[in-house]
C-alpha cells in the first residue's frame, strides 16, 4: 500500500492536469494547456514553434496514456490513475522501480521542454510561475513553491533539482518534505 500522503499527493497531480475539471484526463487537457502555454509565449497558430509545443504535449498525455495502459480509451480516470501508482510505487520487483524512475525523469523532460521558454536548462522564478497560472495553482504560492525547489538557492531550478523533488513527491510519506510543493502546497488531511 501507499501512504496517505503519497495518497493526497497522487490525487492533488491528477486534479492538476485535469485543467478542464471534468474529473477525466483526456487529450483536451493537454491541448488547453499547449495553447495557453504558446499564448503566454506570443507564439502563432501555425508556426514552428506553436506546433512544437502542441505536438511536446500531446506526446505527454500519449505517454501517460501507455503508461497507464489505457491508450484504447483515449483517458484516464481518477482510480485508474491512483491504481498506476500504487502498483509502481510499492516495487514488488526491480523492474518496477526502474519504471518509477523513468517516469520521473520523463516528466522532468517534458516540463523543461514545455516551461523552458528561453532553453537556459533551467526554470526561472518566471517560467515556474507561468507553470503555475497554466495550472490554475494558486499564484500566491509559486514563490515559496520556488524556494523549496531550489535545493542549492542559486535561483533557478536544474533538471537535477526537480528530478529529486519530483521522485520525493512521488515516493515521500513525509509531509514536511519539499518535494511535496512542487505542483503548489498540498493540504494533508
Ligand atoms: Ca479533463
Ligand atoms: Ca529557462
Ligand atoms: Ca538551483
């Protein structure tokens, strides 16, 4: 079994990606956020750089959707989603766990190729905060979710950086940990 927390934290990501609110994951939600995402960036329908950003994200939802073994559907719903984790994140064998990895760094991946607006390598206080707004996470956390993901406070988040709060989100039962903030403050019940 997972934690509690794990629990919380597994469900609080799902609501997040879920952008439409209609409790599904669904090719929509990546499309809305591709296209907010270009907005922000003043990149037009049609060019180079709108349909790269279009094809990153639903590369994304496809590679969820494998994951989950749900690409016949199309979608994923909210058990379905928790059930994933909790066969991945409770490794009865190796291989499981190698799984968990790749999906961390897999996520890591695209949230630079989809936030790293100016291809530095890092993410910004500014690119983090755009994160935030696309997501509907409240704004007036994303300073504070910054700060406890930037481990060696040089100000700006490295792949390094968000590969490690990101497996501690995944796999931490400690409500304290600053992995937990990455997608905003979770409130643990
Ligand atoms: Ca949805
Ligand atoms: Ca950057
Ligand atoms: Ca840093």
């Amino acid at each position: 079994m997972i934690s509690s927390v794990q629990l919380q934290k597994i469900t609080h990501f799902f609501h997040i990606l879920d952008v439409n609110k209609n409790q599904v994951l669904q090719l929509d939600d990546f499309r809305i956020v591709a296209s907010k995402i270009c907005d922000a960036a003043g990149f037009q329908r049609g060019s180079v750089n709108y349909e790269k950003i279009i094809r990153q994200s639903y590369r994304i939802f496809i590679q969820i959707l494998t994951d989950v073994e749900k690409e016949d559907e199309m979608e994923i719903k909210e058990d379905e989603w928790i059930r994933f984790f909790e066969i991945h994140l409770n490794p009865q064998k190796e291989t499981d766990d190698t799984l968990i990895q790749g999906y961390v760094n897999r996520i890591v991946h695209y949230i630079f190729n989809l936030y790293d607006h100016n291809l530095d390598g890092y993410i910004s206080r500014e690119e983090y905060k755009l994160m935030f707004s696309i997501y509907h996470i409240d704004p007036t956390t994303s300073e504070e979710s910054f700060s406890k993901l930037d481990l060696n406070n040089d100000n700006k988040i490295s792949k390094t950086e968000l590969i490690s709060s990101l497996t501690e989100f995944f796999t931490s039962s400690d409500p304290q940990t600053t992995g937990n903030w990455i997608f905003g403050p979770v409130k643990f019940t």
